[in-house]
C-alpha cells in the first residue's frame, strides 16, 4: 500500500464528504489500482447501494490520485503543495454490471491509455473481490496551475 486515508486526502482536490477513495494499493507509469469501502452515510448510496454517479466519481478520483501521486512525487514542498485539479470532459462506454451494497470494499483498477499535454484517457474497472461491477473510459483535463 503507498497511501493511506490521511495522504489521500492531501493528494485530491475534493474534501470530505466527496472522497471516493480510501488508499492507494499499487502504481506504476501506466496502471494505479485504489480501494474505497462504502459507508451507509456516503452522498452516492441509495437504498443501500452504491450508485451508478458514486462508480464513476470514483473512478475519476482513482485517475486524479494517480495524478496527485506523480505530482506530490515531482513537487519541491509537501508543505505548499496543492493537488491538481481536473475536469471529466467524457465518458465513453461505461458498463453497469451491479450496483454494490454498502460495506462492500471496491477495488479500482486505472489504466492509462493515452496522455497528450492537459488530456489524459483512462480506462478504468471497479471490482468487488473478483466480481466486475463497472469499468468505462474516461477522458479527463487538468487544470493548469500555473497561475493560480
């Protein structure tokens, strides 16, 4: 595991109560696998289920902490550091297969597609254990920092 609840939490832009990610189980240049456990007090869970908007808030996390991880790796000061931010520009062909219950531990596989300048393309899966709940594509732009 590379990082917990607290690092994660300094490496997203969101603040609680939208964190849709608990630790970051594995990285390398082009695969970064998270896990997240649901809460019954999560904004995502209706009757008891994970919702289909939860799946892929937590799929883009994934992707963004997999970008807060590289930048923390490359900043100078942890101290000053800020995450990036990035914006879902696209979804394309996300697949349903089950909406998980609560106190179900997911665990998100992302893998790195294509990265040109600000645009990244992920493919990401979500898993309970070995069952495949969700998996999709995602397009995604980070924000230049530069002036901010």
């Amino acid at each position: 595991m590379l990082a917990t609840k607290n690092t994660v939490t300094k490496l997203l832009p969101q603040g609680s109560p939208m964190i849709m990610v608990d630790t970051l189980i594995s990285h390398d240049d082009r695969r970064t696998v998270t896990a997240f456990t649901i809460k019954k007090e999560n904004i995502f869970v209706v009757n008891g289920r994970f919702s289909e908007a939860g799946l892929i808030e937590n799929m883009a996390q994934s992707a963004a902490l997999r970008t807060g991880w590289i930048a923390m790796q490359q900043s100078d000061s942890t101290e000053t550091f800020r995450p990036p931010v990035g914006v879902i520009g696209a979804v394309k062909g996300f697949m349903l297969y089950q909406l998980p219950d609560i106190d179900t531990s997911l665990e998100t596989e992302i893998i790195v597609l294509t990265e040109i300048f600000n645009a990244t393309m992920i493919k990401a899966s979500i898993r309970a254990g070995k069952e495949l709940l969700a998996e999709g594509e995602l397009k995604i732009f980070i924000q230049d920092q530069s002036n901010s």
